[in-house]
C-alpha cells in the first residue's frame, strides 16, 4: 500500500480513537508568504479563497516561519512531495525542525484519499470544535459541531490588524479544554493558529483539514480533486 494511503489510515485511527495529535499542512501558498513572495489575482488563493498578498514579508510569512520549530512527538508536518512540487519539498525539507519520521503528506485529506475524508467525516463519533471560514454553519457539517470559531476570507489584510485579539479570543474560549478534537481551515494562517493553540495546550488534537471541507462550508466545489472525474481525483503524493 501507497504511504500516501497507510498514512491517511494512521491519523484517522488516531482521531477516532482520541489520541492526541497535531497535523499541520504547508503547500505552494505558505512557501510562497514564507519567501515573500507575492500571492496575486491569478492564482487559486485569489480567485477562490479569496486572499492576496504582496511582494514582501508579512506577518502571516514571517509567523509562519516560526511555526517550522516543533519537535515533540506527536506534532506532524504535511507537506508538499516532490511529485507535487519539487522545489516546496527541499524548501521545507530544510526548514522543518521537527523529526524526519513526522513528515507527511500536505495533500492528506484530498487528491486520491478525498472520497475516504468524506466517508470518513460521515462515520466521525467524535464532536468537533470548528476554526474555519465564516460561511460555515452546523448543520451542514456531517459530524457534531459543537462550536465554530469563524474566520474572515481576507487572511492576509485580517492577521495584519487582528491576529493578536483573534488568538486571545481563541485561548480564552477554548484554552482550558483537553482532550478536544479540533479541525482548522483558515488558509495558511492555520498553522499559526495550530501553533499558538498547541503552544498554549498541547492536551488536544488539532488538524489543518484544509479544503477537504469546503462542500460543507460553501455548499459547492471549490477544486478541482473534489470532481471524480478529474485526474486530480486520483492523484497520489510519493516521497
């Protein structure tokens, strides 16, 4: 079996049987703020998620950068392959910190294994704390949500005014919780929220879903993978 698949088996054990973990994912995007460069009106992000960026260093690259220092344990690092991007794989293959057997897919939860996510999502017994785009209502989810944080389209421009309150905001509403399992969708700034909720307690589970949940949050496809008539549909990642 494809790591890409025993991989995707792993982590889910582990959300279901309510092992602690933390599952970040850094692609195209993140690399692109984390070397500053620009993120333009051209590109996915833009056209679909709605956010932008200059040429230049901004909060969100910077922070990011910050988050590449973890090494516990249980904290795992998705990121792209060097199928899916070369030169993304040795850019974060140089900066990541953390243990080397910690690595794994940024293209987890979609691509090939998009189809299991969704059954998996369907079969979920656990309730889930929601840190995602604003749209996103309960009950169009197909698990327990049992609270939303809501987040704004415009990551860059919002992290630029608002980061410190937002995460203030977060701590003092969920901080205190253990054993919480959490999903987060809030484009490249969700590893900086993962990073600052992991930082202040480590004593749940939180994993960056990515776009793996945008049928439930926007009620349409947003990429291309979510079609099973398209190639992306079948991708895999291979290291």
């Amino acid at each position: 079996m494809d790591k890409f698949f025993e991989d995707f088996n792993k982590f889910w054990k582990l959300i279901e049987d309510g092992i602690n973990f933390t599952f970040t994912r850094y692609a195209d995007g993140e690399v692109m703020l984390m070397n500053g460069k620009p993120v333009g009106s051209i590109t996915q992000a833009s056209r679909i998620d709605n956010w932008e960026s200059p040429e230049a260093m901004t909060k969100v690259g910077a922070e990011l950068l910050q988050t590449l220092t973890h090494s516990e344990d249980n904290y795992y690092y998705g990121i792209s392959a060097p199928n899916d991007n070369i030169n993304d794989y040795y850019f974060l293959i140089d900066n990541i910190k953390g243990k080397k057997e910690n690595l794994t897919f940024v293209n987890l939860w979609i691509n090939a294994n998009y189809r299991n996510t969704i059954k998996k999502y369907a079969l979920l017994k656990r309730n889930v704390i929601l840190v995602c785009n604003e749209n996103a209502k309960k009950e169009n989810f197909p698990f327990n949500v049992t609270d939303i944080m809501p987040f704004p389209n415009d990551c860059i421009n919002f992290w630029n005014k608002n980061s410190e309150q937002y995460i203030a905001d977060l701590i003092a509403k969920y901080g205190e919780m253990s054993n919480q399992l959490f999903f987060i969708s809030c484009g490249p700034v969700s590893e900086i929220i993962i990073h600052r909720l992991y930082q202040n307690n480590p004593n749940n589970t939180y994993v960056d879903v990515g776009s793996s949940i945008d049928e439930f949050v926007h009620g349409r496809i947003t990429r291309p993978y979510m079609d099973p008539m398209s190639p992306y549909s079948k991708e895999i990642s291979r290291f």
